[in-house]
C-alpha cells in the first residue's frame, strides 16, 4: 500500500495521551479530524501500526491530537519523532485545481520555455503556500502561490507554468 507524510510527532502534551504534531498536511483540518485513519511509522520508515484520531486542536504552530485507547503520557512517548502517514485510499477526492503536496513536490518549473528549477519543498507561512525551488548554482527560489505568480499546473505531465513578478528573482 502506498502512504504520503501528513505530520511528524515531535512531542507529548500533557499526561492525558495528547500528543503535538508537525504537520506537512496540505488539509491538516481534514487529516486529523475525529475519527481520521492514520498510520504510525517508525523513524526507520517502517509501519508500526494504524491508529484513529479521537480528539484534534490547533495550537500555536501545531496540531494537538490523541489516538483511540492511549490516555496516558506513558502509552504515547514512545511514538516521539514517529510520522503520521495517510494511505493513498484514505487521501479523498479533490476539487478541480486543488493538489495534494506529493503531486507538486519534484515538479519542473518553467516561466515560457526555461527551466527554472524543481518543487523541492511547500512552506505553511501564513495567507498562501510557498513552493521552494530548488535551481542549479542558484539560491532556492520561494514562489508563493498566487494566481498572478502559477499561471497553470499539469499534473499528469509534472510541469508548473509561472511568471516571475519583478523583486522575486533578486539574483536576476
């Protein structure tokens, strides 16, 4: 089965068996809602178990969950520096121009007929996502995602269409 990174459990919270989470979720919202399905792996990458999601709060910069039947701090420590993981069966369908990160992440950049570089990353920074852009000899680029900014995504053919709006390149 195949499973996409929705969160790293960097630590405990509280004695109740909460535990913060990084999330890398492009819909933390619906990705750790009561009742979710997410499966536990190990730092190794190795399955550990599947788990259910009873309770979810946001906090600061991160999404305060706990698993069905671990109530206590002892029963969940272990799982620190553990990923989350969503099966491909339970991502769920999207709208018509939404993606999931997996699909934009490797992707060629292209303004007209250059090759910018490749999507290596997608940052969270506040109103819209960032996609970090990995180039040769250049500094990563940080594209945010704007309609003026990504003019067209292919998914099917892993390529991105953008315009580069003056003061976002600097080493132009």
């Amino acid at each position: 089965m195949e499973y996409f990174n929705v969160g790293k459990i960097v630590n405990t919270q509280g004695l109740q068996g909460e535990m913060r989470v990084l999330s890398v979720s492009d819909f933390a919202e619906e990705r750790f809602k009561k009742g979710s399905q997410l499966a536990l792996f190990d730092e190794k990458e190795r399955f550990v178990k599947d788990v259910v999601i009873v309770s979810h709060r946001k906090q600061k910069n991160f999404e305060i969950i706990k698993f069905k039947d671990m109530n206590h701090i002892n029963t969940v420590e272990k799982y620190k520096g553990y990923r989350l993981k969503v099966s491909k069966d339970n991502q769920g369908d999207l709208q018509e121009g939404e993606f999931y990160y997996h699909q934009i992440i490797g992707m060629a950049v292209y303004e007209k007929d250059h090759l910018i570089g490749h999507i290596k990353e997608i940052l969270q920074p506040g109103a819209n996502d960032v996609w970090v852009v990995k180039r040769n000899e250049k500094r990563d680029l940080l594209l945010p995602y704007i309609p003026s900014v990504v003019l067209e995504v292919d998914v099917s053919n892993k390529r991105v269409l953008v315009e580069l709006m003056e003061g976002l390149d600097d080493e132009d």
